[in-house]
C-alpha cells in the first residue's frame, strides 16, 4: 500500500494565535514576568534567553523579540546584569529634623535614637543588653486612628464601627442605650473608646460642621474619589491633615519628623502595577501606566474639602503620600516604631492587638549597643523578592547578612545546576521532599524563639536540572499515512 508523508497540527489553538497575534505593552509584558516570578520563583534566576522562552510559551499570541523583552524589563527595573545599574532611592530620602519631639516619642530608657550609619540614616538603639522575649517599646496608639478605607460605605450605613470598621456585635437597643450612635448621622461605634477617639467625626462627617478649615462636602468628595481609585495613602494623609486641625495634640509635629520622600520618587522605581505587583496597592493610580492625573485630582479635592491649607502645594502633598507609605505598618503611623531600621532576620518582633496598641518585643539576645531591626517585608519570601520589595517600596537593595549569603548560595546552586547532575533515585527524592517538609519552619515559631533560621527552600530538591528545563511540545509531527 503506497505512504504519504504528511505533518499534523498536534496543538489546533497555534492557528488561532497566529492570526490573534499581538504586540503586548510594556505593562503587560512586566505584569507577566512579575506573575511569572511570583508562581516560580526559581524562574528569577533566569537569564534572559531562558526568561524569553518561557514568556512566549506562555503568550504563544505575543509577537516580542528577545531584544524587546530585555530592554523593557531593563526600562522597568525588573532586570539587570549588574544589579548597581538598577534604580534606588534611599540616597534621596529625607530625615527631617526629630529634636523638637524626642521627648514625646515615648522612647524607652534602654533604647537610644541615633545616626545608624552606611546609608541606614537613623535607628533605635540598645543601651544595655536587653534579653530575649523581653518587651522593649509599646504605642498605647498609633498618631491617629485611621478608619479601613474599604470599609467606609458600610462605616456610613452605620453597619460597622466608624472608627475601627470592626462589626458591631450589640442590638440597636444596646447601642442607643449606651449613647455609642451619633447624634448628627447614621455613624455608630463600637464601643466608647473608639467613639471618644473618632475627633474628626463630626468635623468631617457632619456637612454643617463648623470647622472653617475643613468643608464636609468637599471632605465627601476626597474620601469618595480616595476609595474609587483604592489611593489609601492620600485618604491617610487626610485623616492625619483633618486630625492635626481638630485634635489637641499637635499631630502633624510628630508626623513631621519621620523619613519622607515623594511619592513621585517611588513611582519612578515601581516596576509593575497590578498583578503580582510589588509595588504597594495604597500608592494610588494601581494600574495605570501615568499616576499623575489622579495625584492631581486627588489633591484638588484635598484642597476643597481642606480650604485653609494654602502651605501645601501639590509637591508637599505628593512628599506626604510618599511619607506615609514609608513609614506605615498595618496602614497606620506609630512613630516611634518608624524609626527601627530593616534586615531579613530581625532582632525584633512586633505585635498589634485589636486596639491598635503596638508592642515590640526582642527575638533574641540583643547586646548593648546593637541596632534594632525589624522586617518591611514577609520573611518567608525569597531572596530574590524580597529584596525587590524593599528597593521599590522603600528604595534601597538590601545588603543584609541573610540576604548576602543567600544571594551566594543561590550563585553556587545556579552554577551547579549548569553542570548535569547524577539523577537520585525516587527513594532518595521522596526521603529530601519529607525531610523538607519537616524542616519547614514555622514563621512564628521562628520570630518567638529568635534561633537563627534560613527560610529559604531550595529550588532544586533532587531534580534540579529537570524542573529547570521546560517542557516543550513540538507542534507539528510528522506521520506516515496510507493514501
Ligand atoms: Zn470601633
Ligand atoms: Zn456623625
Ligand atoms: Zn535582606
């Protein structure tokens, strides 16, 4: 019976990308390398060609050549031979002056305030030793208390807390009993110390307010526009701004001495926006390649709902935006924990309770004279994103102990899996995946007991160069069938 050669399609989309090809945007080609990361983090060790490879494995519609992936990523930060070309802005972070409020910080006897040297600007440090699980500070309360911006619609319908967002958990009988409704709106609270610590309630909440530094309609429209367009941090500023106008305290004194860089700065170095983005989600504008016009609307309506506050203008707006990310933990400002500085393996730990009271504590023995640390970012992340969250968030590439010695280990691991590696047997393999699982530690576990840890979990448990390569599919095969 005679043969003919004919070569078959295994893959029937490939003629759909074919004709659907796209010429993806900038945006969304590092959208897609920041989720390809997040899925596989081992894939941040790739070099270029083999980052190419998968990109369009997974876009097989994306017309894109290597050359414009490597330059893309380049222009956003995301990729670099040499990790000194990419972008930072520590060097431009501001420490404004903090004499004038030492004495109001609550600084602990043992913890002194000081210059922390190479590039750190100032830390806490310990003037005797201070031993493990021991209490160092606490903040009975954050500068002010800033409301949930997610939940302000139900704040307004008066179905949660109007300060704490928290649910209710009394009857409507029980709430009027104890006086915790407001008498000029539907607000209620939860209880009578959120309602004796809401000072800006009726300042902001109630149209015909008397305050003639703030305007409650223009004040609607700030906070409107603030959760539209998910800008937490400026509708924080609000909150902070309003605050120093009504409260007794001078609030914007002790907000003033904390770091500060503007928010246009931090833009520059963010490298993606939405999916898997590292960049933080209260920066406003998320999604949008060009912030500025919302920066811009954000603050006319700043100045409306605040008609007095003629000292600040749209750079001094944008400096507050940018001082509030950076200092912020959990979306509030305590300012005195604002001051300890950042490594991966901390000699702190800190706690937050339900009534926003902020407690650090020591992870382990801490020497006199020894800075404290904290850490920005979640520990258990790799290396390779941590340290991208703190140079876009907070501008600087980390050169901590933890961070050095993984970087090394990863080199040596690269390099290793470059070679071919003798295959283990599956006894061998399954024995590595357990005892990997056993070894796992628990993250708190780990911040209480303060040993030493490396959270770090190797790429390349027994199959390293396998997982490395991709699995490809050749599209067309080539079969002989009878004619
Ligand atoms: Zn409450
Ligand atoms: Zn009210
Ligand atoms: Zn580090």
């Amino acid at each position: 019976m005679p043969l003919k050669i004919e070569t078959l399609t295994l893959n029937d989309s490939v003629e759909q990308y074919v004709n659907k090809s796209i010429v993806p945007e900038a945006q969304q080609i590092c959208d897609d390398v920041v989720l390809l990361w997040k899925e596989e983090p081992s894939t941040e060790d790739l070099e270029i060609d083999g980052l190419f490879e998968r990109i369009i494995l997974r876009h097989p519609e994306w017309r894109i050549t290597q050359h414009t992936l490597l330059h893309t990523l380049t222009k956003h930060n995301l990729y670099a031979t040499d990790e000194a070309e990419l972008e930072t802005y520590c060097s431009q972070v501001e420490l404004p002056n903090v004499s004038e409020v030492l004495k109001d910080l609550g600084l602990p006897k043992n913890i002194e305030l000081r210059a922390a040297g190479n590039g750190r600007g100032r830390g806490l440090f310990a003037k005797h030793e201070i031993q493990q699980g021991e209490l160092i500070s606490a903040e009975s309360m954050p500068l002010v208390t800033i409301p949930p911006i997610e939940k302000l619609t139900l704040m307004q319908a008066g179905k949660v807390c109007s300060l704490c967002g928290n649910s209710l958990g009394h009857s409507d009988h029980f709430i009027m009993m104890n006086g915790l409704d407001c008498n000029g709106c539907r607000s209620v609270w939860c209880n009578r110390n959120c309602k004796k610590r809401d000072l800006t309630h009726a300042a902001l909440k109630h149209v015909k307010a008397r305050n003639q530094a703030i305007s409650g309609s223009g004040w609607a429209k700030f906070e409107k526009f603030c959760m539209d367009n998910v800008f937490v941090a400026a509708y924080s500023v609000g909150i902070i701004y309003a605050s120093s106008l009504v409260g007794k305290d001078d609030i914007l004194k002790r907000f003033a001495p904390l770091a500060q860089v503007s928010q246009r700065l931090r833009n520059r170095v963010s490298d993606s926006t939405n999916v898997g983005g590292t960049f933080d989600a209260s920066s406003g504008a998320v999604g949008t390649s060009d912030p500025e016009p919302i920066w811009e609307r954000a603050y006319e309506l700043f100045k409306e709902a605040f008609p007095k506050s003629a000292e600040i203008d749209l750079d001094k707006f944008l400096i507050y935006v940018g001082k509030f990310n950076l200092n912020q933990v959990a979306g509030q400002i305590y300012p005195l924990y604002a001051f300890i500085n950042h490594d991966c393996e901390p000699n702190v730990r800190y706690e937050i309770d339900d009534k926003l009271r902020l407690k650090v504590y020591a992870r382990k023995i801490i020497k006199a004279g020894d800075e404290l640390f904290t850490t920005y970012v979640n520990p258990l992340h790799g290396v390779k994103l941590r340290r991208r969250e703190l140079r876009v968030n907070w501008g600087f590439l980390c050169q901590c102990n933890r961070c050095n010695k993984e970087l090394s280990q990863r080199t040596v691991k690269m390099r290793a899996a470059q070679f071919s590696l003798p295959s283990h047997s599956f006894a061998d393999q399954s024995r590595r995946r357990s005892s990997m699982r056993n070894a796992r530690p628990d993250l708190t576990d780990l911040l209480k007991n303060g040993q030493e840890f490396d959270l770090e979990i190797p790429d390349n448990v027994g199959i390293s160069h396998r997982r490395r390569t991709s699995v490809r599919f050749d599209n067309n095969v080539t079969v002989a069938v009878e004619e």
